[in-house]
C-alpha cells in the first residue's frame, strides 16, 4: 500500500508499477457512471487534459540534481491519484468523462539529459503511459512524451511511439530551458508532427521561478506564470510567422491559451501599426482561430468570451485531473454557458477530441 510518505519514496526508487498504489486510496471504480445525454442521445465526453506520473524513470536520474522537481511530487497529497490508475476511472465515472487523454506530469520533462539519456528517459515514460491506457482500453489513451531539446530526436520519438503505442498525440511544454517552441531549430519536430497528423498539446511548466516578483503568496508562477508562458508562446507563433510555415498543425493550448485570447485586441492594434507584422498574412486573431483551446478558464463568462473569440469548434474540454487547479465538475462547466446549441455543447464535451484523437 503507498500511503505514508516513507512508502511513497520507496515506490519511487522501486521504479514499481501505478497499478500497485491505485488500490491504496480505497477508490474504487464502483462509483455510478454518469451519463451525458444531449438532445435526448448519449453524448461522447473526452477530456484532453490529465496528467499522470510513471516511477519507472527514477532510477536513471536519481543521482541528478536536476531531479528533485520529480521527487517533490511523491509527497504530494494528490500523489496516489497521479500515479494511480482506479482512482482515475472513478471520478472520470462521477465526473461523466467518457474518455481521458493522459499525459506525462511536466516534472518528467528532463531537457538537461544528453542525448543517450534522453532516449531512454521517454522511451520508458512512453512504455509505462502506454501500459496505464491499456488498463482501461477505450477510457485512456496517451498523449506522449519527447525529447524536445533535442529535435530530431523528438521527431523519432513521435513516429516510434505512434507506431508502437499507437498514441494520437503528444504533450510538449511552453518553452524548452528559456527558448521559444516555435524557434527554427526546432522545425524537424514540427515538420513531422505536421507529416504524422498528430495533436501536439502546449502545456506550461511554470513561469518566473527565480524573478521575485513572483514570489510570495498565490503560487504566481503557476497562478499567473502558467497561463503567460502560453500566452508568450502562442504570440512567438503568431508574431514570428510560425503559424504561416506550419498551417496543418493540430496544436491545443492548455488553460484555454492563457491570457492571449482575452486580450487579442491589443496584439490585433499591435498587427495594425508595427511595421514589422506587414509581412504576416492575418491578424493575430485570426490565426487563434487555427488553434485548439482547452476550456480550463474557470468562469463560465470566460469560457464564452473564449467561444466568440476562438469558435465552438476550437474548443476541447480540460481537467488538469488531478491537481489542485483541476476542475472538479467539467461537464458543468460547458454546461453553464449560456447560449450554446446542442451541438456546440457535442462538440466541446467530446466530438471535437474525438476527431482531434481519432478516437
Ligand atoms: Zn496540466
């Protein structure tokens, strides 16, 4: 049983499987399943947003001090729900998630690894996310990891676990070590996600550790350092003509994009009046209309002003299971706006992940 801390570190050097803590919580899938009905059907809810955390990758790092982030996260009090798997079906059951796209707890993106150790970090990571879905066939499936400091590793990285763990997609963070994803140097990983017709899921790993004006109450690196890591993120693309290179990426921004879709009106003004945007071919807000946005906003005034910015049919639904910042009623939260047709709501709840997934 992992319960008391002690046990948790040693499931951590152990290297041993989720499956053994998910039984220790006491959650049992027996939860009643709720189930969504739209217009009188049964509607397909998917999640594309929730996390796990895999051991098996400890033992080749534990003697690094860039490892700490990782051994942080076993004292956690959401560690078991993490690193478990029965829990997880149980409240996707009370929750009414269908299915839930997993990936990889940012803590396990080691972008300091050489090359060697690089490959054999996500080759693991990737075999045990693979081994979680398949505990539940239909309910789980993965969106990868890779090695994004290094490029034309990340792109063999991503045809292999496609063709091995036949995974949709990948999770890639916001920035790689203070560069822009969206930098020339990383083109051989988007040409090929682009070639594969994989989603690539932006996720912030924090922001402004280190500046003190982001220290003190109110955990700002991820309070507001998160949500501004994808904004800059997402404008690096727009301003520096990435979007215009890579048409046909099927990118999903996290927390509903950041700040950038509230506020597009001021890089719209900046487009207008900087000489140097005459080269691009549209507005920024246009451009946030080729983008996938979670609904990880947390009003439902927000998640509207994200539809008529972005488009219904641009929008996913997202958990952030199982951390603190997670939502705990995701269905309610598309529910609630007001205005939506049945079928914008179809499409947020499930459709739209569903085609994104090939699910
Ligand atoms: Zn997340």
């Amino acid at each position: 049983m992992i319960g008391p801390m002690r046990d948790r570190r040693e499931f951590l050097k152990s290297g041993l499987m989720f499956c053994g803590c998910a039984l220790a919580s006491g959650v049992r899938a027996q939860t009643s399943r709720r189930a969504l009905t739209i217009g009188g059907k049964k509607a397909l809810t998917v999640d594309l947003h929730g996390h796990c955390f895999v051991g098996d990758d400890w033992p080749l790092i534990q003697d690094r001090p860039q490892a700490k982030e990782l051994e942080r996260i076993v004292s956690a009090p959401y560690f078991t729900a993490l690193s478990g798997v029965e829990e997880r079906i149980a409240e996707m059951d009370r929750q009414g998630i269908d299915v839930q796209a997993v990936s990889l707890y940012v803590g396990h993106y080691h972008y300091w690894a050489e090359p060697e150790l690089a490959e054999k970090l996500v080759r693991i990571q990737n075999q045990k996310l693979a081994e979680l879905c398949a505990t539940h066939p239909g309910r789980l499936v993965g969106l990868g990891a890779v090695s994004l400091h290094l490029p034309e590793l990340a792109a063999r990285q991503m045809t292999e676990a496609l063709r091995e763990h036949k995974f949709p997609g990948f999770m890639i963070t916001g920035s790689v070590e203070g560069e822009e994803i969206s930098a020339p140097r990383f083109d051989p990983f988007w040409r090929k996600a682009e070639e594969l017709g994989v989603v690539i899921f932006i996720h912030p790993r924090g922001f402004g550790d280190g500046d003190r004006r982001f220290e003190g109450g109110g955990w700002l690196t991820n309070t507001v350092g998160n949500p501004l890591e994808t904004t800059l993120a997402l404008s690096h693309m727009i301003f520096d003509g990435f979007l215009d290179r890579f048409p046909r990426l099927k990118i999903v921004a996290a927390h509903g994009g950041g700040y950038l879709p509230s506020y597009v009106g001021r890089s719209d003004n900046c487009h207008a009046v900087d000489p140097r945007c005459r080269q691009m071919k549209k507005k920024p807000s246009q451009y946030l209309r080729e983008l996938y946005f979670d609904t990880l906003v947390y009003s439902s005034e927000g998640l509207r002003h994200l539809i008529d910015v972005v488009g219904a049919d641009r929008i996913v639904m997202g958990t952030d299971y199982p951390f603190p910042v997670a939502s705990r009623e995701p269905l309610d939260d598309v529910l609630s706006v007001p205005g939506l047709t049945d079928a914008e709501k179809e499409a947020i709840l499930g459709a739209t992940a569903a085609r994104l997934l090939k699910l």
